[in-house]
C-alpha cells in the first residue's frame, strides 16, 4: 500500500528533521554539568529561582537566562512524548 501526502511521516523522518534543525544547540544541550545542575532543581525551584542559582554557581561564560531555561525545559517536555 503506498503512503499519499496526508500520511503521518514515519519516525526515520521524524528523527532526520531533528537532526538536521538548522542552528547551534544551546547552552544546556551542550554543558552536561550545567544541564544536571538544573534537572536537579526542577522539581523544587521555579525557573527564576534556578537562574539565580546558576549565576552563584557557575562563572559568567556557563551561565543561561530564565527563558534559555525555559525554552529548553520546553523542549524536553516535547521530546518526551
């Protein structure tokens, strides 16, 4: 049976487009110290309360925004489901 254009795209495509998104990735992608220090906090800290404590833990070039940390929290709630 053969797909038309209205089909649902399969997981290998799915998993090309991620793959190929144009663009960096960000801080937290990219820093696995930075991304465990935040998923540590998740559960009991609001995201401005996470920023606070990036900036006293980490010098300035490793910090990220309230919204940097909400765009990738995002991103992690999507790529679950």
């Amino acid at each position: 049976m053969t797909q038309n254009a209205s089909s649902t795209p399969d997981e290998a495509l799915l998993q090309h487009v991620a793959a190929h998104r144009p663009g960096r990735p960000g801080k937290i992608a990219l820093d696995p110290e930075l991304r465990a220090f935040i998923e540590a906090r998740l559960s009991h800290m609001t995201f401005a309360e996470i920023e606070v404590a990036v900036a006293a833990h980490f010098p300035p070039d490793r910090r990220t925004s309230l919204s940097a940390i909400h765009r990738w929290w995002q991103r992690m709630q999507r790529d679950k489901t």
